[in-house]
C-alpha cells in the first residue's frame, strides 16, 4: 500500500514529530524496496541519527550497504552530519577565496567567514547544498532516495524555496555596504564597470553560477520527482502537528503521498489496548476526514523494538 503510494517518486522525505518512527519506516519503506530489487539509497539528515543504531552497524558521510537481495536491489545508508557539513563547506570556501585573493587579503576574507559561518542562514546553506549533492548521487547511482529528517521545521525551510537561501558568493557581495574591510576585498574581486573583468571576476561568477545550477536542479527534482511520507502517531498532539504539516506542504507545493499511522495498538488484546485503540480510532476517522484525497497506511505495535535487518524486515513486511 505504501509502495503504490509512492511509486513514481524518486526522492522522499520522510518526516513527523520526534519519536514517532521516521527512522523505523524510512528503513523499512527501503527495505521494502530492495526486496523488490529497487537500489535505494537512505539518507538521514537528523543530527542524532539513529540509522546506524536502528541497522545495528556503523554509517557515516559515505554511504554503507546495509542490505542487498539476490535480484539486485540493495540499500545504502548515509548519516549526513550537520556540523561536518558547515565546517567542510566554509573549508571549501575559504580554499576558494584564498585562490582567488591575493594573499594580503586571506586575513579579511577569513575573518569575514569566521562571521559568515555563524550568520542565520549559513547552516541551511550548507545542508541543503549537501541534500541536493546526495540527491544528485542518489539519482545517479540509485533508483529511489528515501530522506529520514530531523523532527524540527528545518526540513521544510530546506524544502521550501532552495533558491531564497544565499551563497557564499551572495552573502560576500551582500555584505559589502556592511564591512568596510571586506569593502576592499570585495573591489579586488568585482571590479568596476568600466575595467574589463578580471580571472578572478570570472571564478567568483562561475562558483556563483555553479552553486545557483545545482539548488535550481534541486528545486526542480522537489517539484518533479519528490514526494513526502508524514509518520504519525494516532494520537492527538501528533496528530494535530501532522496536519499542520500537510497544510504547510501543501501550500509550499510539495506532494504529501502518504500518512503512516505508526504504533497502532492491537484491539484483541485486552481492555486496555483495545480501549486505546477505540481512541486512536477517533483520530484516524479526523485525520481522513481532512485529508481525504491522501492515502493512509497504518503500522502495528510491535512487540519489541524492531532492530537489525530481521526486525526492519518484520516492519518492512507490515508494509505489503
Ligand atoms: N511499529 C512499531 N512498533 C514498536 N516500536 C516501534 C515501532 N515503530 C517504531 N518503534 C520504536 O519507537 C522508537 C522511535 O522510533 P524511531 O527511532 O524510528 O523514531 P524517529 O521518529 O526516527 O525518532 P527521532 O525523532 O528521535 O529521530 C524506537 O524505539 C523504535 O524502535
Ligand atoms: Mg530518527
């Protein structure tokens, strides 16, 4: 049911309140998908991962099989770490700049970055040029890219308008009215209109325009080709959180292909549980009646924690 659900789409995200199985579906929504020899490639951009601790194996900025069936279909997981990704990015930067400055300027333009890198937005910047950079790899080498996002609304402002978020590039010429040091640096590199560009002008615009290709590329995948995948609980804080979420997908154009309702409690096995799941019942009955035209998929209570490939593939077979 899920996976006629998001057929067709290449990139998912997978998102929900903390707690309530981003992790847990994302891996089997993947698992299911190798079973069906799709490469999938499994993304988690939540700075406490817990991808590799739900796999029982180490997983890192590259990406580690973590399954494979005999027909060919295989599932990689990558843990993007957020802080990695900032330090790395404004390293490349710096690299950059100190090839393009001459070197009396390398001391202004790092103390400038040293500014940059703290300044709101600069994150963002990062982790989306890392999200579309994995997305690029993911439909390259991959046929699905399944996202396990962070619970905050960090993950929607990435998916919202890629194109608001500045560069590097930007934010250095922004910044000219507002440091005079930089002022200089800033002349050195953008010349004035009536000397003809220099080499170093043609490098700033071509890393400008280069950085602008590649969350352009991204706005367009998100708009084409990704879907998202709101995990839940039948209950009624998350729920009322979800459909605030939807809405807000909704009104920022991104494909809501389905809801899981994760956890649901047995009605067969005592009072107590089938008293809840009389209660979680209400919300569900809310829930499709607002979103009536979204398929919802509901997934048991286990009785454990799923973990390692056996208990992912026990989730993943709830799925079907
Ligand atoms: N269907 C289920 N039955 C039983 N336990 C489950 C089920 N789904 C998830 N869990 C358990 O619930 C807990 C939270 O799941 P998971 O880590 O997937 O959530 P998450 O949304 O990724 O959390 P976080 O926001 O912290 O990243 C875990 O202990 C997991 O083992
Ligand atoms: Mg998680």
């Amino acid at each position: 049911m899920l996976l006629n659900a998001v057929a067709g789409h290449r990139v998912l995200f997978v998102g929900g309140k903390g707690g309530v199985g981003k992790t847990s579906v994302s891996s089997a929504l993947g698992h299911a998908l190798m079973r069906r020899g799709r490469r999938v490639l499994l993304v988690s951009t939540d700075p406490a991962h817990n991808l590799g601790h739900l796999w029982e194996r180490k997983v890192g900025d590259d990406p580690t099989r973590l399954a494979s069936s005999p027909d060919g279909g295989l599932i990689d997981g990558v843990e993007i770490d957020p802080k990695t990704v900032v330090e790395r990015h404004f390293d490349a930067v710096l690299l950059q700049m100190e090839r393009m400055l001459p070197e009396r300027l390398h001391g202004p333009a790092k103390r400038h970055l040293e500014g940059a890198r703290h300044a709101p937005g600069s994150h963002e910047s990062a982790m989306l040029e890392r999200i579309a950079e994995a997305t690029e790899l993911g439909l390259r080498d991959y046929d699905v890219v399944i996202f396990d996002t962070a619970p905050s609304g960090h993950t929607l402002r990435l998916l919202m308008l890629p194109e608001q978020l500045t560069d590097w590039a930007e934010t250095l010429l922004r910044s000219r009215a507002r440091s005079e040091q930089f002022s200089a640096v800033l002349e050195s590199i953008v010349p004035h209109k009536e000397q003809p560009p220099t080499d170093r002008d043609a490098a700033l615009r071509r890393t400008l325009i280069r950085r602008r290709e590649r969350f352009a590329r991204l706005r367009d995948v998100l708009h084409d080709d990704a879907a998202f995948v709101l995990v839940t609980l039948a209950e009624p804080m998350p729920m009322a959180e979800s459909l605030e979420l939807a809405l807000h997908l909704d009104e920022i154009g991104v494909t809501l292909a389905a809801v899981v309702i994760n956890r649901r409690s047995p009605g067969d096995a005592g009072e107590v549980l089938a008293e809840r799941r009389r209660l979680e019942d209400v919300q569900v009955e809310r829930l499709r009646a607002v979103l009536a035209s979204v398929p919802t998929v509901e997934l048991p209570l286990l009785r454990g924690h799923p973990s390692g490939e056996a208990g992912v593939d026990a989730l993943a077979q709830q799925l079907d």
